[in-house]
C-alpha cells in the first residue's frame, strides 16, 4: 500500500467509505443510496437476498461500476471514475463470486501475479504526471527483465518468497505447482483469497466465500477469516447469505434489498428487525409467526 | 494431470554469477552464427530459403506474445512488417552512398543496416502503438477487424506514393541481410519472448489472457500491458520486414497482404498459443512445406502435364492441411507448453524452475 | 533509463558525425549482392549438368492468385514450343525439358523460385514473368548466378536494366504509350482523353504515365486520371466521374479480365467514345467479357491475329486445339520467349551462360508470332506495334507503327 | 445533382450486394461467435453453379421467369448444402474449443476453395474470369435528362430481390419458432440447449440460410457486373465483414445498414474524392466508427458480467 495512502489512514481516515453511492443501469436503480465505512480491524458483513443489489456494491466499491451518484474514499482518497487496478493499488482487494482464477497458471503464479501487480509506485497520483511516472517505471521494469539484470532476479526471488508465505497461510503449500483449475473446490476459494492478499490489501471484501462449503469448511473459514483480519491488520467485508456465518463472525451488519439499505447494526439488532425478516423470509412468517419474535 | 506450463523461476542457484546471467545467452550465441554463416556460405538457395525462414519465425514468436501471450487477436502483423520493411529500405536507399569513415566498407554497411532495421523497428514500434491504444478497449473480433483494416490501410498508402515505388515496388535496396544477421534476430526475439514469459511481466500477460476482468482486480494494469505487448511485437516485426527487405531483390505491397497476416496467424495457432518454441517449430514447418512438396512433385517426373500443374496444387493442398490439422490438435502442436515440456520422460531434462 | 539516453544520443552523434560519400564507388548498377559474386559472375552459374541427355528450362510465373489467368496462358505458350521442338528432335539432338514454378504473384516467391531452379535444379535458361516486380526480382538472381532469362512479356524499362544476362521479347511500356498516344491524337483526332489505370499493376501505372506525357505533349488534354484495383468488377463510380469531365476517349490500360466489364459499364453510364488500351487487351476473353459495349474500341499489339502468315495461323489451330482456346497475346510472346530461346540454345557453342547469352544477343530478325523480333544492345526487342479495332467477336487490322 | 443522383444509385446497388452477404456473417457469428472466413468463398461457389445450371438451360430459357428461378434455386440450396456439410464436419468438433482455432479451420477452408477452384482438373472451372451468361435482358428503366441518370431494369430486379430477402430473413428472425431458437442459441447457446431448443440443428440451419443468402448474393452480383472469378469470394467476402461489423457483429438489421453505409462510402469516395484511396477510406471509416461505438452501429457491448 503506497505511503500516501498510509499517512492518510494514520490520521484516522477509514480505510473504505461510501456514502450516498447509486447507480442506475438504464430505468433499473440497481443500489439507491448506500453508504459503508470501514475501518481497520472491522469484520463487517453485507447481506440481503438474491438480486438485492450485494454484488452491484462490490462492484461500485472496487471500481468496476462508475457511481451515478455519492462517492467512494480508499484511504481517504476519492476513487470515483478509477480504473479497478488503480483502486487496487490503493490497498482495496476483492474475491469473486463464481471463483475467477487464472485457471491455467499454477497456484504459485497465480499470487504472484497479484504480488507483482504493485509496481505502480505512484497510485494516487492519477494526473498526467503520475501516468507519466508510471509508464516510465514500467518500461524501466522491462528493460530489467529483459536484460535479466541481478536486481530483477532478486526482486523474483522476493515475489516468490512472498507468494509461497501466502500459500503457507492459506493452507495451500501442497498445491505449488498444481494449476488452478485441478484445484478442490473448496481450495480454489481459499488460493482466490491467497491471490487477494498478495495484494497487500489494507481492505479485504469476501464475495460470499463459503458458497458451495459444507458445515465444517464453513467453521473453518469463519476462524480463518478473523485469523487473517488480526494477522494482517485488514477490515474485511463479507457478502454472505449463511446467516449464521454472517452472525457468528460480523460486528456489524448492513442489509440490503432491492438496492436500498433497509437496517444496519450489530448482528442481534438486525435479526430482530422488521424490515430485515420481511425481506428474508416475506410476509407470510411474519403473520404466522405474530409480528417480531 | 497436465504437465504445468513452463513459467521458470530463476530462483535456483545457476552456476553462472548472477550479472552474467543477463548476457550468458549473447555470448554464446555469436560463435555459433558466425560457425552458422561460414556453413551456408557457399549455397545461395539455402541462404535464401533460410533467410526466408528466419523472418518467418521472428513473425510468429513476436505475433505469439500478442496472440498467444495476452491472448488478443491481431491479423494486422503483416502491416507492421511493411511498415519496417519500406521505412529501412527506404532509409538503405539514401544511406547506400554513404560509409562510415573509420570503419572498413563491409562493416560499416553492416552498421549502417542495422540502424536502418532499428529505425525501421521503431517506426513499426510507433504504429503498433498508435493501432494499440485506440483499438484495445475493443474486444476479440473487433480488435482483429481494426488491425486487419491498418494493414491493408499500410499497402494503400504504399501503393499510391512513389517514394515507396507505388504498385511496382522498391527494388535496389542494397542486400546487406545475411543469415548472420537474420538468425541474430530470430536469437533476440526467442531471447526476449523468453524472458517475457518468466518473468511477472509474462505472468501478467498470462494473466490478461486467462480471464482479463480478474488480472484487472488484482492490480494489473490491463490496457496498458496490452499496448506494450502490441508495440514488442510490432517492434520486431517491423524488424522482420527490415530483414525481408535486404535479400529480397524487390518489396511490392504484394506481399504485405491480409493473406499474409493470417499466414503468420496460423503458424502462431498451429504452434499452440503462448508457445514460443511451437511458434517456431510452426514457423520452420510451414516456410518448408511448400518447398518439400515440390521436391516430392518433381521426384514424380518432370514431363507430365501434372508435374506442370503441380505448383497450382500447392495452396489448396495447404489449405486443407489446415482443416486436417486444426480437427486433429485444436490446441497445436505444444499447447501452452514449450518444446521441454512435452518431450518424453527419457529425454534428460534440466531440473524444474531453472530458466 | 538516466544512463542509458545520454549513451543513445553519444553514438547517433558520432555515427552521423563519421559519415562522408563512400570512396569507391558502390559496385556498378548490378547492385552486387552480398552473399554471392559482385558484378560480373565470377564462375558461370549455368553449366549444363555434364552429359546428361535433358536440356532443362526454367519457368517462373503467377499460377495462383490474382494474375493466374496470364501466367497460365503464358506457360501454355512455352509448353507448346517446347513439345513442338521435342518433336522436331529437340536442340543438339537432345531433350527438353521444363520446370515451372508458382510464385503467387508475389516478387519474394519469384526470386526463391529462381534460386531454387539455378542452384538445385541448374536449368540452364529461365522464362520470366509477367508482372514486372516479379520479374525484377528473378532478373536479379538470374544475372548474380549468370543464367540467361528471357522475359515474354513485362515491359517495365527497369527489367532489363538488371544486366546482360536479361532479355526481353516485348517492346516497352514508352514504346507502346507512345504509339496509343500517337495514334489517338493523329489518327482518332481526339483533343480530351480520360485514363483509367489499374493502381495495382505497375504495367497499367507506367502504360498511363507516358501516354499522359506524350498525349500532352502532341497537343491533347488528359480530362482527369481514375484508378481501380485488379480484382474490383464494379467500375461505375470511376465512369461516372469520368463523365463528368467529358472527354472524347478513354485510355484503359488494364488488362482484358477488368477492360471487358469496364466497357459494359462504361456503356451503361453513358459513355459513347471509344476506349483505347494496351497489349493487355488481348484475347478470346475480351469479347465474351466485354460484348457489345467493347466494338468500336482500340489497342495496341504485338500482331494480328488475322495476319495471314501461315506460322501465325498454324499457332492459333495448334494452341486452339491443345488448350480449347483462342491464344492470347500472353501465350503468344511465351511461344515466341521459348522459340528464340530455343534457336539460340541450337546457335550456341556450348551450354554455357555466357555462350547461350551471346546466342540470344544475336537473335536477329527472329520470325515471331507476335511479330518479327530483333534484340537491339538493350537487350529489349525492337518490334513494330500494330493498331487493332476491336469488331464483332474479331478484331481488324488498323496500322502498323513503327519504333 | 444528376451526378449525385447517378452515385447514389451505384453505391445503394453494391450496397445491397454487401448487405446479402454481410447478413451471413452476421448470423453465423450470432449463432457460433465464429467470423465465418469461408462465407465469401462458398458465394463464389454459388455463383459458379448458378453459370454451370444457365450454361446448360440454353440461351432463350435462362431469360425466362421459370429459368430464373431455377438458376437461383440450384446455386442457393447447393451452398445450402455446402454449407451444412461445411458446419457439419468442419466447425462443430471444434465448438468448444477456442475460438482461434475454428478461425483458422475457416481461413483453410475459404484457402481450399478459392485456390482449389482456380485449378482447371476435372469439374474445376480454372482460373481465368468468365462472363456470366445474360440471365436479364438489360433495358433502360428509367432514364433523367440526355442519359444524366439512367436506371436500368435488372438494377432494380435485384434490388427487388435483394429487399425481399431481405424482408424473408428479418420475418423469419424475429417472426418465427426457428428465428426464436436462433436468437436464444445467439445469446447462451448452453442455457439455450438447456431450454430443449436442439442447438445442433439450429446453427446448422442458420449456416444452410445463411450459405443461400450468400449464394443469392453472388448471383445478383454477377448479374450487376458480368465478371466472374475463383477468387471474387475474397475480395467480396472481405468487405462484406467490414460491413456486418460497422453494423455491429451479430446484429441482423445491423448488418444491413452497415453495408449500405459502407457501398455509399465507397461510392462516393471514388466518385468525389480520389479512386486510388477508396480501401483505405473504407477501413478508415470502419476504424473510426469503432472508436466512437466499441460495439459497432447498433452492437451492444455486453457489460461483462463480473
């Protein structure tokens, strides 16, 4: 994460904010006026029903949707109409939904992919100047590697030094050299989370990690993910429909539903809520069941 | 399970210290051509065909860093070799006076062939850039249709200006080429498209190619990537066509057609994407096949009135092997892997992660 | 990066700075090559293979592609003499025979093709195309390895420039300009002429360049120059600007394939006056393609086709029966190109290039085909040029001009 | 104004030309995301069939209505065939595999034919351009002015045909239980499977279709300009891809205007500006318009669905 960024988060700015952010495709307001703020250290949790708009504020929030509307700070900075990798750079990194490796590179390369991908010494600065700056940085790197320069070697030895500590973390030692797409269901999301943290992400966002997990895959993520929230100084933003998941592991909560953010709070305070059950569960529990438990 | 492609990690200790390994390859190389060069010296068909060879592969390899690498899809490569080509035979033209002073004539044409190929790589390294930038936010066959439409813009322009001799072309270009100097090249190009691959810039390639909005999440920075693996590749073609131009007697825009850059498109296809040594195990197979199926027709007799229709018989006989070929090994002949990986077991390999 | 610009700069400067003209002179016109002799051939390429009972001619020309159709009437042409010759007992009491080879219409082909037929298969005379480019790029690997090659029909200037070892049998593009030029403003009287050319065929370009010189130089007024490429078949748009301009004629100096469709629509869009061209208008297909709409035009040819001569109608029944079609003037100088090549093979001490090239020096007055051919010291054949008027399925006789 | 007037109708008349054909490129690659190099060449074929059937029906009955007809039946469901057997054992083996790969299946096809049929072996016509035999007695239709303007019969007989085809094919698309399945298998040809519509048979009618429009196409363009060559399938085939994707790849209607768009374009670049730079114009403006709309005229670009 580039030292901008850093001395920003230092004087307390949050690591993610989003406040007031829509977006409309066409007639379709698909997220009306979400706000989100994370710090470092939070485990927050983003839930709601199919097609309530979770994914759509992934989106927004890692640069692949512009916003029709609001704003979104990374460290304090504005990253409204920033391409993803630039956002990226800045300390923000996502997993996918339906897993998107590179299928036909190994487990190692896949990291290191990401790892290397930090060469933008200059993120935030995104005038000419910085794209200026970056280029040539660029175009130096390559000559490097063309020329095979020692430095370069070193700097490989680093990436994979980095990438092989990530496998370690994530379990996935084993796998070094195995190509992503032979790779275990289960194991290809936690080799998807590896890849993200070789980012060297301040902000973490699981896109519903444990989808397609049995109940003892789903305990052990839980354990994993706050493992890596404290020994990595991350804040973490899951998506997730397993609300006992999303219960068990968040400090707090936004639930959305068709786009609109209907509760926010501490886990016990949103199941209770109205609006929440209503959502989840529609109308016809609240009749049987005699309005909130 | 499938052997994984070979993305070396030069981290293993290598007998050679770490600063000569950058020009360990160079230094090799140059006894070997010069011993190459002395060889052929004396058989002017196998000059030719040789030289004919070597643009090829330095066209497919350069090619395959942009199609098979990045996974993008260019049929433009020709143009780029044209503009290489009439840019330093044009140069060669102007320069074919003039000599370097404190060098001997024979070296300082070579000198002075080897800034005209340069400026030549560098024009064609421009173009790339220029048909790069605007056309990268286009996907798949719409960037296949921008680069196949500068190329044929390139022959247009060529055709209807007399400095580069209009429909009848340039010839008088002086023939400093030599397989010395083309198989130098066809050395640097495998050189560099190796060390793309191994290294995180290759990776990041592979990458784009693999699933693009991904590599983009993770900090890759996609457009970009692509545009220097447009330039890289039209570089060296622009190199190639520099080449082309000093042992060819004569360039017309005849041989810069779109036919020409889907040539280049199947040997790179048929070597097996993202495989340098595929691309140049194509390249060599399909500049020979042509000449072997004459030496196979006229084995069969030179009388007949086949043997007179034989050379007639050759492009659909091409066309068809490429059908045959596709149905039988979609992937090509090496897949993503190169020529080490699929050898058999017994061959004795170097040990795995050494570059 | 930092250190490595200032070096950059450093050695361009140095570089430029070390230029002056070269001391002696570059190797003279031949453009020596590098990999093989400079100038004149050391050792001549061309010796026959010692003893063996075949005398084997090369031929190169365009079988596929764009411009097959004449390279296929050109081969048929040299098949024809050589089959007439082996039956004649063939030169010096042996065989001939011929290889030929494909360069699909592309100066790169041509120039492997020759080299593979002197170095491997060491024929011991080449028959040239075409297309100019393709022929330049063979008279250059010809004369390198010192193999004579006759050229039936490029007329590029250039061609023969390449050195003594490169003939042709067709006069050249100013020769036959001229006479189109000449014949349009004297006999046809026309002031304003349009030009339509082919800007893929550097034939067509230089056949409408000295035309337009000469033209204006006799007086008249080129209206406007249009240009289309070998392989379109949709003309109106070029016939309708050129309307615009009014002119009294239209020269066409393209090739029968487009000429015939371009005289339809030339027709179709209201254009009267008559359409003049070049030795490329010659053959059966001009009246299929052209129809009516072609009568009432003129070209410029090597002969006439209804020249009495019994040689010339002999050839026209033989090629009729042998290929199906009327000879076109293609095939004819391919014919002629073989004969002449022939005849000084016979003359010739020995099989030798430097004999069989002063054989063919000699060719004097050479009862042709497509005319009588006599080789000036350009090595280019002086040969008259006939007028033809194109009639109903026939062309009739005009004039004869002159060199 | 005559002269406009004279451009327009040339340009509109090449333009529907294009249209026919760029419709089969427009489909197939609907239905296959496949650009169907081929396509061009297998119009050549139809052509060539289309002489062969007028050669053998004989002067007076090739120019009668039936004899018309039957010239245009046999070269259209001929590549009809071509085109099944084509889709059939070239390009459905290779249907999941990447698209690189049917490409170059197509570039060895379209090779084989067109140098294939410039060989003068056996049934093969060789390759010098012939005349296509006079289907229509050519008379002037309308005329404006001493000759200014002049519109000629079979101009407007093929532009008839031309429309009606045209009309037929968008009927057919977006009327129809087959066009139905052909525009679901052109969205998800999997979830399309899934859906019961057999795809096989879907896109191998679509090639059939999309061959004998091709084929209808060669006709009405030797008819416009006589000549007739092995290699007309190349040069055609070419502009008409440009067309389909300044109209935007895989749109119908698209297509159409693409085409007509890029005939005008040419038309008047020759006729106003000079003739020697009309390619380079043609792909200028295709590049052009690709860098304003990434997706062609009317292509949507599918937002990638993260």
């Amino acid at each position: 994460m580039s030292a901008a960024v850093q001395a920003s988060v230092g004087s307390g700015a949050p690591l993610l904010q989003a406040d007031g952010v829509s977006i409309q495709f066409g007639g379709l307001k698909a997220l009306t006026d979400f706000s989100l703020t994370i710090r470092q250290g939070d485990l927050q949790g983003l839930i709601g029903p199919n097609g309530a708009g979770k994914s759509t504020a992934f989106n927004v929030l890692t640069g692949v949707y512009q916003p029709t509307r609001g704003e979104v700070r990374v460290g304090g900075l504005r990253v409204n109409g920033l391409k993803p990798h630039q956002i990226n750079h800045l300390g923000l990194a996502r997993t996918f939904q339906n897993i998107r490796l590179f299928r036909a590179l190994t487990a190692l390369d896949n990291v290191k992919v990401a790892c290397r991908a930090q060469g933008a010494l200059h993120p935030h600065d995104t005038g000419f100047g910085g794209k200026a700056k970056n280029a040539l940085a660029n175009y130096r790197d390559w000559w490097r590697a063309l020329l095979l320069t020692p430095r370069f070697q070193t700097e490989e030895r680093e990436l994979t030094r980095q990438a092989e500590h990530l496998l370690e973390v994530m379990g996935l030692s084993h796998r070094r050299d195995e190509e992503a797409r032979n790779l275990p269901y289960g194991e290809q999301r936690r080799l998807e989370i590896a890849r993200a943290l070789g980012t060297k992400p301040k902000v973490l966002l699981l896109d519903e990690p444990a989808a397609g997990m049995n109940t003892r895959e789903k305990a052990d993520l839980m354990v994993l993910i706050r493992k890596l929230r404290d020994d990595f100084q991350l804040g973490v933003l899951v998506i997730e429909h397993d609300m006992k998941l999303v219960m068990g592991i968040c400090e707090h909560i936004t639930v959305l539903d068709h786009g609109e953010t209907i509760a926010r709070g501490a886990p016990a305070q949103v199941r209770s809520d109205r609006k929440v059950i209503e959502a989840y569960l529609g109308d016809s529990y609240l009749e049987s069941h005699g309005g909130a438990a | 399970m499938m052997e994984t492609p070979a993305l070396p990690v030069p981290e293993a200790r290598s007998p050679i210290p770490a600063s000569l390994r950058g020009i360990f390859p160079v230094l090799v190389a140059l006894p070997v051509l010069a011993l190459f060069q002395w060889l052929l010296s004396e058989s002017p068909f196998a000059v030719y065909l040789l030289s004919v060879m070597g643009v090829n592969i330095i066209l497919a390899v350069s090619l395959n860093i942009v199609n098979g690498m990045t996974g993008q899809f260019s049929i433009g490569h020709a143009g780029f070799m044209a503009v290489g080509a009439y840019i330093s035979g044009v140069l060669s033209l102007n320069l074919k006076e003039v000599a370097l002073s404190f060098l001997p004539v024979a070296a300082s044409d070579q000198v002075l062939f080897t800034v005209a190929l340069l400026v030549g790589g560098l024009a064609a390294a421009a173009c790339g850039f220029l048909v790069g930038l605007p056309s990268l936010r286009l996907r798949g066959d719409y960037l296949a249709i921008v680069t196949l439409g500068f190329g044929e813009i390139i022959r247009v322009v060529v055709q209807n200006t007399d400095a580069f001799g209009r429909a009848l072309g340039l010839s008088g270009i002086p023939q400093y080429s030599s397989p010395y100097m083309v198989y130098f090249w066809v050395f640097l190009v495998v050189l560099v498209a190796r060390r793309i691959a191994g290294s995180s810039h290759g990776r990041s390639l592979w990458a784009i190619r693999e699933d693009e909005v991904a590599a983009e999440a993770m900090g890759v920075d996609t457009t970009g990537y692509k545009v220097r693996s447009f330039v890289i590749s039209s570089f060296f073609a622009g190199i190639a066509g520099g080449l082309f131009a000093h042992f060819v007697p004569i360039i017309n825009p005849g041989s810069f057609t779109f036919v020409k850059s889907m040539e280049i498109v199947v040997m790179v296809v048929l070597g097996g994407l993202g495989s340098t040594t595929g691309a140049i195990v194509a390249a060599i197979f399909l500049t020979l096949l042509p000449e072997g199926l004459r030496s196979l027709f006229n084995a069969l007799g030179t009388e007949g009135t086949l043997a007179q229709k034989v050379d007639q018989i050759r492009m659909p006989i091409y066309g068809l092997m490429l059908v045959a070929l596709m149905l039988s090994r979609p992937q090509g002949l090496f897949g993503m892997r190169e020529i080490w990986d699929v050898l058999p077991r017994w061959i004795p390999r170097r040990r795995r992660g050494l570059s | 990066m930092r250190r490595l610009a200032p070096m950059l700069l450093a050695a361009l400067a140095f570089l430029a700075a070390a230029c002056e003209k070269k001391t002696q002179p570059a190797p003279s016109g031949e453009g020596g090559t590098q990999a093989t002799q400079q100038g004149k051939p050391a050792t001549p390429g061309g010796e026959a293979p010692a003893g063996a009972d075949v005398i084997l001619l090369g031929q190169v020309g365009a079988l596929t592609g764009g411009q097959a159709t004449f390279g296929i009437s050109t081969r048929n042409g040299i098949e024809m003499a050589i089959k007439e010759a082996n039956a004649a007992g063939g030169v010096k009491g042996k065989k001939l025979a011929i290889r030929v080879y494909d360069n699909q219409s592309k100066p790169e082909e041509a120039a492997q093709a020759t080299t593979r037929l002197i170095t491997q298969d060491k024929v011991v005379l080449i028959l040239g195309d075409v297309a100019s480019s393709n022929s330049l790029a063979m008279a250059e690997k010809a004369q390198a390895a010192g193999v004579p090659m006759i050229t039936p029909s490029s007329t590029n200037t250039t061609v023969t420039q390449k050195g003594d070892y490169i003939f042709r049998v067709c006069f050249i593009d100013p020769f036959q300009g001229y006479v189109m030029a000449k014949f349009a403003r004297e006999d046809l009287k026309l002031n304003k002429v349009a030009v339509l050319q082919d800007n893929k065929s550097a034939y067509s370009i230089d056949l409408s360049d000295v035309f337009t010189r000469k033209f204006t130089e006799m007086g008249g007024k080129v209206t406007t120059t249009e240009s289309y490429s070998q392989g379109d078949t949709d003309y109106r748009a070029q016939l309708t600007a050129i309307r615009k301009t009014q002119p009294d004629g239209i020269y066409v100096p393209g090739y029968y394939s487009e000429v015939g469709v371009i005289a339809r629509q030339a027709r179709e869009v209201g254009l009267k006056v008559p359409l003049m061209g070049g030795d490329g208008w010659d053959s059966e297909k001009l009246f299929e393609l052209g129809g009516s709409a072609i009568q009432g035009s003129y070209f410029s040819n090597h002969y006439s086709p209804d020249n009495p001569d019994p040689r010339v109608q002999k050839f026209i029944a033989d090629y009729k029966a042998a290929y199906g079609s009327v000879p076109d003037a293609l095939a004819a100088l391919g014919y002629d190109a073989a004969r002449v090549a022939l005849a000084a093979l016979e003359r010739a001490k020995d099989l030798s290039g430097p004999s069989v090239r002063d054989a063919i020096a000699q060719t004097k007055d050479f009862p042709g085909v497509a005319g009588t051919i006599t080789l000036d010291d350009k090595r280019n054949a002086v040969k008259s040029a006939v007028v033809l008027k194109v009639g109903d399925g026939k062309t009739e006789y005009v004039t004869t001009v002159n060199p | 104004m005559a002269q406009l007037l004279q451009h327009l109708i040339n340009g509109l008349a090449a333009g529907t030309i294009y249209a026919l054909v760029a419709l089969g490129y427009t489909m197939v690659y609907g239905v296959l995301k496949l650009i169907n190099f081929a396509h061009g060449d297998v119009m050549m074929v139809g052509v060539y069939m289309g002489y062969a059937t007028a050669f053998v029906l004989g002067r007076e009955a090739r120019s009668s209505l039936l004899g018309v007809a039957l010239i245009f039946a046999v070269a259209m469901l001929g590549c009809a065939l071509l085109g099944f057997l084509i889709e059939r054992f070239a390009y459905r083996p290779l249907r999941e595999k990447p698209r690189l790969t049917a490409l170059i299946t197509a570039i060895g096809i379209s090779f084989a034919l067109s140098y294939g049929f410039q060989l003068d072996i056996g049934f093969l016509p060789g390759a010098s351009p012939r005349a296509f035999p006079e289907v229509i007695e050519p008379t002037e239709w309308l005329i404006i002015g001493d000759r200014d303007v002049v519109v000629w019969n079979w101009q407007v007989i093929s532009f008839l045909i031309a429309v009606a085809l045209m009309v037929g094919l968008q009927y057919l698309v977006f009327r129809t239980r087959f066009g139905r399945a052909m525009r679901a298998v052109s969205w998800d040809h999997r979830v399309a499977a899934l859906m019961g519509i057999p795809t096989d048979r879907v896109i191998a009618l679509t090639f059939m279709l999309g061959s004998a429009l091709a084929a209808g196409a060669g006709l009405l363009y030797a008819i416009k300009d006589t000549s007739v060559s092995p290699l007309m399938g190349l040069y055609v085939g070419l502009k008409a891809f440009v067309a389909a994707v300044i109209g935007g790849i895989g749109h119908v209607p698209g297509a159409v205007v693409g085409a007509l768009v890029l005939g005008l374009v040419e038309e008047f670049v020759v006729g106003y500006a000079a003739s020697t730079w009309r390619d380079a114009v043609a792909f200028g403006f295709l590049i052009l318009v690709l860098l304003v709309k990434p997706g062609g005229l009317f292509g949507r670009v599918a937002a990638e669905k993260v």
